[in-house]
C-alpha cells in the first residue's frame, strides 16, 4: 500500500511540475484576438462560478426598483459599462472583440444571474478578463442600481421603458419577446 501511495503522489508531482514547465516555457497561448479553446472557456467559466459561489456574500439589494433608481441605473451603465458591454442603444461595443474572453453584451442578452453574483462581479472584478474592479470608483448605492437595471431588463416599468426609447433611440427587449424567440441566457 505504501509503494502504491508513493506512486501516486510522485505522478501527481510529475504531472504538477511538467504542467508548470509547459507553461513556464512559452507553450500556453496569450493572444487576446483569437476565440478561446471550448475546455478553456469550460474550465475558466466553472472556476469563476465556484469562487463567486464561494466568496461573494449572498446579499439583498437595499434599493427597490423605482423608476427613477432604474434610469439612474441607465445612466450609470451608459457611463461606465456600455464601452465594454454595448450601449442601450442596442449595438454592440466596438471594444468587445478585443478583449479576451470578449465580455458579455448585457444589454442584448442580460445576465441570469442573481443580483448578489452581479453586484460581486460589478465591486471586486474579474481577474484575468479585463473586468475592472468598481468599487474605488463607484459608490454602493451605483454599483447597486447597475446590478439593478441588469437584473430588471426585462420587466422595466412602461415609463422606464420610454425613458430608455427616448433617450436612447432603442426600445428594450421584453421578457415576451424573449420567451417567444427562445433566447437562453447563461453569462455564468
């Protein structure tokens, strides 16, 4: 049993270390212009989805959804988010192509998520995706309007839902619609 033990430790660290050398040694690839691999995207996407489950406390929005706190909302994403993730204008972002993996066009096809995975994901950033960290730039209070107005696309109140055509020359995507083209949203 303890030769079988030894063995199995020793693969382990020769698989570890061989695993470090093939990285160390240049063979990973970096270029941010080329789609991912579908195991890297798998695996990357897995890993940021059992950290957030780990780590990011499971909060309740302090705000409600007012009309006037979902076009603030707006405003903010506008502001901050729309060059990466496209604008409420419904185009996509001239950005999101170079980035790698590309970021996810909230606007077009809005997170799943529930509002404490997207306001973690909003403060702390994502590593490694060019996610930005907002919370030394945003108050509490945007951060949370942004998570709110991602979280509500699809249920905006009918004055919302003008406010965003009139001011934004595109109207928004409603649930129905949705549901009737069979859209499935999963930004895990």
């Amino acid at each position: 049993m303890g030769k079988f033990l030894l063995g199995v430790i020793v693969t382990l660290l020769v698989l570890l270390l061989g695993g470090l050398g093939f990285a160390m040694l240049g063979f990973l690839p970096t270029a941010a212009n080329v789609a991912p691999p579908h195991l890297e995207t798998r695996l990357a996407t897995s890993a940021m989805d059992a950290s957030m489950e780990r780590h990011a406390p499971h909060v309740t929005n302090p705000l409600t959804p007012t009309d006037q706190s979902l076009e603030d909302g707006m405003k903010l994403y506008t502001m901050n988010c729309a060059l990466c993730h496209g604008g409420l204008d419904r185009k996509p972002s001239s950005l999101a192509n170079s980035f790698y993996p590309p970021p996810p066009t909230l606007i077009t096809d809005p997170p799943d998520d529930p509002e404490w995975h997207i306001f973690y994901t909003i403060r702390t950033g994502v590593r490694y995706t060019g996610m930005p960290s907002w919370d030394k730039t945003l108050s509490e209070q945007d951060m949370w309007k942004i998570t709110m107005l991602l979280s509500h696309l699809d249920k905006l109140p009918p004055a919302v839902q003008e406010y965003w055509k009139t001011s934004f020359g595109a109207a928004p995507t409603t649930g129905d619609e949705k549901k009737e083209s069979g859209e499935k949203h999963d930004h895990h």
